[in-house]
C-alpha cells in the first residue's frame, strides 16, 4: 500500500495548500501519477489484472474487427499499405488478433502511456512511432479512464463535487466550464442528480481527427449513452474496479484501484463535427460485431471454454452494451460493414484461447449487475 499511502499524503498536502481539488484533478493523480498511478504500473487485464476488455476476453473480437478494417481499406481504394493507429492499445491484445484476421497489409501503431503496458506489447509487428496520419485511428475502452469533474443539481443551481483534506466530498460552485458544457447540450441533470463530465473531450477529439489523413476513419468503442439518457437518470456512472471487484468509492485505495466513467455520446458526436468529421453512425458493440459475423465465427468455435468466453462479447446486458460510434473524413457515402452488416461465410479457422487463461466469470456477473441497474 506504500503507493496508496504517497498519493493520499500528496493530495492531503495539495488540498492544505490550494484548497479542495475538483475530482477530476484526484482522478488523473490516482490514475496516471507517474510513479504510483494506477495504469501507469497496470500489468494486464483479464486474469492478470483487474478488469476485463474485449479483445483480452477471446480474441474473436479482434478477428471480427479485422473485417471492418478491410472492409475500410477496400473503400480507400486498396492502398498498397494501410496505416492504422490505436490508442490506448495496453497489452496489444486486439492488435494481435486483429493482424491476424487481416486481408490487408497495415502498419499498426500503439500509442500507450502506460509504461508497464507497453513493456507487454512485445511483436515485431507493432509499432510505438505516432508520427504522421493514419488511415484509421482506434479507441477501444480509452474515454472512460479519463479524468471527469462531479457535479450535482442543488436548488436548480449546478454544484461541483470537490475533494477535501479529510478525502470526503464538499460541494463547491460549479466552474463555468461544467455550466457551458450543459448550456451547450441545452439539458441539465434533475434535481439531487449526479452528473460526470469530462471537460477535456473537445480537446481529445480534435487531437484525434488531427491524426487523420485527409480521408480516414475514426472509430470510439466506449462505455456510454447518449446525453439524454445518461444525465437524466439522477445518479452518476462512476465505478471502480480492484482485484476483480465492482465497487463505487473511487477515494479509498488511491493508485490501487481503477477508476472509469461513461462517455457522453453526444457531446463526443458533436465534437468530433466541430473538428471536421462526420458522423457516420453510432451501434452497440452487439449489433457491430453481429454484422461482422459473430454468430457464424462463433459456431465454429469447438471448446466449451471459447463459446464461453465469446459469449458475453455480445451479451446486451453487459459488455454488448459498449458503444460504436463511426466517424470519417472525406469518405461522403461510405457505409461501414460494421453498422450494415454481410453475409459472411462460415470461417476455416478462428482462434481460440490459450488453456493456460484463467476464466473471470465472477466479475463478468458484476458486470451484468452493475448494468442492469441501469436499464
């Protein structure tokens, strides 16, 4: 706990000094401080770490996004090489199954903060050079991580939820900031409600579409919900995640625990309009990989351990739920085999999990818990 213990003495310090921190100051320290942040000494996910992602779960998914790659590639007109660009990519788990589903020859490049991360990324396939632009830029699970301001609605009037020396929530006025961002979605979250922004979403999006090539595809997979849904429901989506276990308390373990909360779809929408882009549809993780053919994949898959793990890839009260939201530059009429579907054939071979993995049934339960409190 020696982590845990520097980054609480650190805030308790900064908070004598400057006063209560805004959480989302208290949520980039627990998560990425240099030396004892969360991700920045993450090992793994799955088995190895505390949460799961879908391309650590059966690399089915990275097969079937594979297809969408392709099906991009085809649309640009064959190019003799596609570049592609993950962010936040981890351990290179869906780059890894996903160079090997592809038809095309790519240039697969990871940019990864985490240092511990990027130390299991090793395949001579992979890349860490991010410069230049790329046909298609990828953010699978990378929004949710990023820091997020708490706000809540006292007496009409809009709050923020500040931390104080004792680590406990105060309530303080709300920056101008975090009033423009609801004046803009022309809502405001109901009385007593809770409410996450990210307030650096703007910022994320136009360094994103600064990495596109003139025409180019961006495409977010992300837990979240439209604006509509996910501030009228009068409570926040903050979870924490530590050795396998849901929990909601993001100021106790600091640097220990993982912190997430869900995206705001429309206001990432309209940002990525405002930097150029156009949006070209939004699905669920189970309806794009259902177009990408996971019923006929996943009936070849033979071992009773594969179709389990497959299966809550598309499950809709759980990880089938994660976002889909396409968005391109200079692509006028494409329509991505991701959002309309095919016929595919049935696959000669698709891959199967390595027999050493352990299986991580129990959270993939909470997971399933956690979101059908949100339905």
């Amino acid at each position: 706990m020696a982590c845990a213990d520097e980054l609480d003495g650190l805030l308790r310090q900064r908070i004598a000094t400057e006063g209560p921190l805004s959480f989302a100051e208290v949520m980039r320290l627990a998560l990425y401080h240099p030396a004892c942040g969360y991700y920045t000494r993450l090992r793994g996910f799955g088995a190895s770490g505390d949460f799961v992602t879908s391309p650590e779960l059966h690399p089915l998914f990275g097969l079937l996004l594979a297809r969408q790659v392709d099906d991009l590639w085809a649309e640009l007109g064959r190019p003799a090489r596609l570049r592609v660009l993950e962010i936040g990519g981890g351990t290179g788990a869906l780059a890894r199954s996903l160079l090997d589903g592809l038809t095309c020859r790519v240039e697969y490049v990871i940019d990864e903060p985490s240092p511990s991360l990027r130390a299991r990324q090793a395949d001579p396939r992979l890349s860490s050079d991010a410069a230049g632009v790329f046909d298609l830029v990828l953010a699978n699970e990378v929004l949710d991580a990023q820091p997020v301001h708490r706000l809540v609605m006292r007496d009409r009037r809009l709050r923020e939820m500040r931390v104080d020396r004792d680590l406990r929530w105060v309530e303080t006025a709300a920056p101008p900031e975090a009033e423009a961002y609801f004046q803009r979605l022309g809502m405001w979250p109901p009385e007593g409600g809770v409410a996450e922004i990210n307030l650096q979403l703007d910022g994320w999006t136009r360094a994103a579409a600064g990495r596109l090539a003139s025409r180019g595809m961006l495409l977010v997979l992300d837990y979240g919900y439209p604006a509509e849904q996910l501030f009228g429901r009068g409570q926040g989506t903050l979870l924490t995640y530590y050795r396998h276990t849901l929990g909601s308390d993001p100021l106790v373990r600091l640097g220990e625990q993982d912190i997430s909360a869900h995206v705001d779809f429309t206001t990432l929408a309209t940002a990525a309009h405002a930097a150029g882009l156009d949006v070209l549809g939004v699905t669920s993780q189970r309806s794009l990989l259902h177009n990408l053919g996971y019923a006929a994949a996943a009936r070849q898959l033979r071992a009773p351990a594969d179709r389990q793990a497959a299966a809550p890839l598309v499950d809709p009260e759980g990880l089938g739920r994660i976002g889909a939201l396409f968005l391109a530059r200079g692509l006028p009429g494409y329509h991505p085999v991701g959002l309309v579907g095919r016929n595919w054939p049935a696959e000669e071979r698709v891959p199967t999990l390595d027999p050493r993995l352990s299986t991580v049934d129990d959270f993939l339960d909470q997971w399933r818990e956690a979101f059908a409190l949100e339905s």
